[in-house]
C-alpha cells in the first residue's frame, strides 16, 4: 500500500473529513503583533513516543487528498518531509482536515515529533556555552550577559517556534533573516549569534552549549534541552518523521597529535603508572565513537629503561605501554611518524603486530610499501569512513620500502590525491593526515597551504597535520577543515624547545548522516612531562585568540 493511501484510509478510518471544526484561533502570524516581555513563560510539552497505528481494512479509496494546515512554526525541511506524504496544504486553518502545529489538538494526545535547535556562533568564537537561565531572560529583555545588546538570528519558522514554546519576545531580542543568509550574516558581524534548527548544522557553526547540553554529544538528552520544540498533527496520523537529531546517525571522531611515550613522559609512566598521562582527559577521549591515535614511536621488546634527559633521538617504548593506548580507547592508529623504523624492522613489525591484536586499523604506514599507501575505510552509525596519510620528510630510512616496514612516503601526493578522488566518488568522508615539516610558529606556511589545500581540493573533508609539537592554525578549504598542526597529546615538551609545546588541541569533528557537520576545538595543557589536563577559561582564552589570529579570522 502506498504511503499516501496508507493516510487517507487511516484518515477515513478516524472519521476525519471538512467538518472537523478548527480547534482554537492560534497565532498564526506572530511578527504582526508586537512582541512584549513574558512573566511565565510556556513550559515544554513532555516527550513521549509515537504509537504504531495499523489502518484497518476499508473497501472504498478516497479521490482526493486530505487537506493540511502546516503551522509557521514548522521547519521547512520538516513541511517537505510531511508534504512528501501527498497531503495537500491549505492556507486556511479552519478548512483542513489535518493540522500540525506545536501543541496537541483534538485526536493527537501523543507526541509525534521532536525537532531540536541550536543556539551557534561563527567558528573563530572563543565563547563555548551560555546558562539556559540567561538566554531566558535575553529572550525577555532581561539579560546584561554574553551577547547583550546583540539580538538573536534566526528564520521566521524558528521564530515562530519559540514563540510557541517561550512566548514573544523583548523588540530587541531577535531579527529575522532568510534562512540562506544566517551564516553569512552572523560571519561578517563575527560576534553575532543564532538559533538553527539541528539539520542546518554546518562546520563554520559553533555550536554553544547550554546547562553542559549539546546535540553534538552523545549523551545529549533532548527533554533536557531548552530548544526543543515537539510537533503533533490533529488527528493523530501514523506519518511524521520521529525527530530531526537520530542517534543512529551520529558519529564523533577525535584527531589526536603527537603521541611518543618516551623519555621523560616514559620516566613518568614508569614512576606513577603507565595509565598515568591518561588520568585527567581519558574519559573524553573514550566518549567519542571513534578516537584517533597517531603513534609515532615503535614498541621493542629491547626498549632500555627510559632516561628523562637523554638527547637521543632515537626513540622506542615498552611494549607494556600499549595499555595506555588501550585505556583510552584507541580505535584508528596513524604511524605516519619519522620515528617508526627507529628500532629496526624487527620492532616495527612487532608494533604493527600488537595493532592487529588489538583489532585496531592503522594507516599511513605499513609492513611494505604497498601496506603503506593503503587507505583504512571503516563505517559507524551509517557514515563510511576512510582514512589516509603519509609523511613528506622522511627521514629516508623511516619509509617503507618494497621489502621493508615504516612510513608511507608522499613523493609528490599524486597516489594520495588519486586515492582521496576515488574514495570520495564511492561516498566516504575522507580523513587525510600528513606528518609534515616540522615548525614552531602559529601560522601555517606557503607550503604547508599548498599541500593541504591539494588533499582538500581532492575530496578530503578533514586535513589535519599529525607532525606538530607547536599548535597551529586552521582554516575552511571549500567544504573541508584543515587543521595544520593539532600539537602534542603525549609528549615530554614542557615549553622545550620554545615556549607554547605544552599547548595542545584535540579536535572533536561530528558526522551526521554522511555529512560534517560541526568541529569542536578541544584544548588542553600538558603537566609533569606527560600529563595533559583540560585548560583553564584563561589559558584557553589566550590559546584560542592566538589560533584565530593566526588563521587569519
């Protein structure tokens, strides 16, 4: 049975037909009348579930379609889902037979939508989240806080809606814009802010958080969200997509720096446990669904006990170090490192070993030079991933060879932009790494731009540079983000050889239903030669402004 029949004869079966009276006058333009401050403002409607209705069975077929009335309130990609079912659209509310709009009406006692919004920012924002009682009281007028004095972006469907749910606002809280024309709009004005509905979500959006909520995590609950807003239709009907935020569809992926568990970081490990530089971030690096490592030192078996000052560059570590990597749920490894051959073949091949052990995929470099150039695809919640990398500099010794493990050299990109092409054309997101020339400045150079930009332009969604111990700066390539240098993760840098190796960022990307769809910066500062932490407000602050300085924002 078609879907459009499967709601005609459910309508017929509910005894639905042009009598049915309209219930109640409704707001159905709100601009026209004057926003004035609330004192009590509407509380959210619960979330419940959608019971399955099965249509009877019906001897006669209607001619026409029913008659719906779609409330301003709703989202244009929810009125095209819903138009989609063959229903038609009446301008007049009193005329139709089936009504959706923010609040239960006769026949619809039961939740069938729940749409979620977003309160965001252009990217270059160093402001992360706001208090749910603050945006209230920006909403009434009430609020001297963060973006006093600058009203709130959003399209008239969005306004709409938390008129339902808040009640109209102070004159100066909000303006309007086309729908199109929100992100531009909030980039040149840089310290404007918006609501957007889930589905517009878009990496040059920051997302705030409100009351520690985000629908970018995974444990975001959307009853504890101040900007949800639930649709019904009247009468209910079996048709109506469940929510524009699905879980299955969500992926967050974490990219991860520098990773060598030697010298004094090994010394510490030796000394306060090998779990030890794990203990104040490894839970958020567990929380994601995908957490990436780019280990560039081999495990040996003859690894000499660690010595804090040593000044060999020649580096190993304990093979019993691989619990740290377990600990914080290591799932892709990048072995890009110029580091990898640094113990010979024999304990390159005893790393990549314990790799497979583990079950965990690695790229950028292999047992040959085949393995090497080879891409990793994997697929979570639905997004088909592939990763890639290589490393441009050498040193020669640390490439693989036809009969020898190590590196993947780039030579002049061509294999990877031609590999990027490829699995770009058969739907994956794209993940290129580079262990790149090594500079401790912020900006990125000529070359760096040229390279990155190459992987980008082939497909690539996210480029980001594995090789730095110095945080550097970042940019949006078309549709891709670029970082170019994360920094360390674990790694003996206190401020050696320059002042700001302790800096450090984790980016956060999120993926939903195929798309990029938010990067979030995370930042954090390294202690006792091995032990990152979150950052201050403060020293986040500084880190961020000399980032978006450098990356020209």
């Amino acid at each position: 049975m078609t879907r459009r029949i499967f709601v005609l004869l459910l309508l017929i079966s509910l005894g639905v037909g042009s009598c049915v009276p309209a219930w109640g006058a409704g707001n159905t333009n709100a601009l026209s009348t004057p926003p004035v401050p609330i004192s009590s403002p509407t509380p959210f409607q619960p979330v419940g579930s959608t019971p399955q209705i099965v249509a009877p069975e019906i001897s006669m077929t209607p001619s026409l379609p029913a008659q719906l009335w779609i409330s301003p309130a709703v989202p244009g990609s929810l009125r095209q889902m819903v138009l989609a079912s063959g229903l038609r659209e009446v301008a007049d509310r009193s005329a139709a037979d089936v009504i959706l709009d923010t609040t239960p009406g006769p026949g619809a006692e039961t939740l069938a939508a729940v749409w979620v919004y977003a309160l965001v920012v252009p990217f270059p924002t160093v402001a992360d989240a706001i208090p749910a009682d603050e945006l209230r009281r920006f909403w009434t007028g009430q609020s001297q806080g963060l973006f006093s004095g600058r009203p709130i972006l959003m399209a008239e469907s969005t306004y709409q809606g938390m008129v339902a749910i808040w009640g109209l606002p102070a004159p100066s809280a909000v303006r309007i814009a086309a729908e199109g024309e929100l992100l531009d709009t909030a980039w040149v004005e840089r310290d404007a802010w918006a609501i957007v509905p889930f589905e517009a979500l878009e990496p040059r959006w920051k997302v705030l958080t409100i009351d520690q909520q985000s629908p970018l995590r995974n444990d975001f609950n959307p009853e504890n969200y101040p900007l949800t807003i639930n649709y019904y239709f009247s009468p209910e009907l079996a048709y109506l997509p469940s929510t524009n935020r699905d879980p299955s569809k969500l992926t967050v992926l974490v990219m991860t720096g520098v990773t060598a568990l030697v010298r004094a970081t090994a010394a510490r490990m030796e000394e306060l446990g090998v779990l030890f530089p794990g203990r104040d971030i490894g839970h958020i690096l567990r929380s994601a669904d995908l957490t990436h490592i780019s280990n560039e030192i081999p495990f040996a078996s003859n690894c000499p006990f660690p010595n804090a000052n040593s000044l060999s560059l020649q580096f190993c570590s304990d093979p019993d170090y691989i619990a740290l990597l377990e600990d914080i749920g290591t799932d892709i490894v990048e072995i890009t490192g110029n580091h990898f051959q640094d113990y010979g073949s024999e304990a390159t091949l005893l790393t990549l070993d314990m790799y497979d052990q583990r079950g965990w995929p690695y790229y950028g470099g292999g047992r040959n030079l085949r393995d090497s150039l080879k891409a990793i695809t994997l697929t979570h919640n639905g997004n088909q991933f592939a990763f890639i990398g290589c490393n441009p500099v050498g040193p020669g010794f640390a490439w693989a060879t036809s009969t020898q493990p190590g590196a993947a050299p780039c030579n002049d990109y061509g294999w990877m932009v031609a590999e990027i092409n490829r699995l770009e054309a058969e739907g994956y997101l794209v993940v290129a790494t580079l262990q790149y020339n090594e500079y401790y400045i912020h900006t990125a150079t000529e070359t760096q731009v040229r390279d990155f930009g190459r992987l980008a332009d082939a497909g690539a969604v996210i480029v980001s540079g594995s090789q730095a111990h110095f945080p550097q700066a970042m940019t949006f390539w078309g549709d891709s983000f670029i970082h170019y240098g994360l920094g360390n993760l674990f790694f003996d840098q206190m401020d050696i050889p320059v002042i700001g190796t302790r800096r450090e960022f984790v980016d956060r990307h999120v993926f939903y239903d195929g798309h990029h769809i938010s990067t979030e910066l995370l930042t954090f500062m390294l202690e006792d030669y091995a032990r990152p932490r979150p950052m201050t407000d403060y020293e986040r602050r500084d880190l961020l402004e000399d980032i978006f300085a450098a990356s020209g924002w």
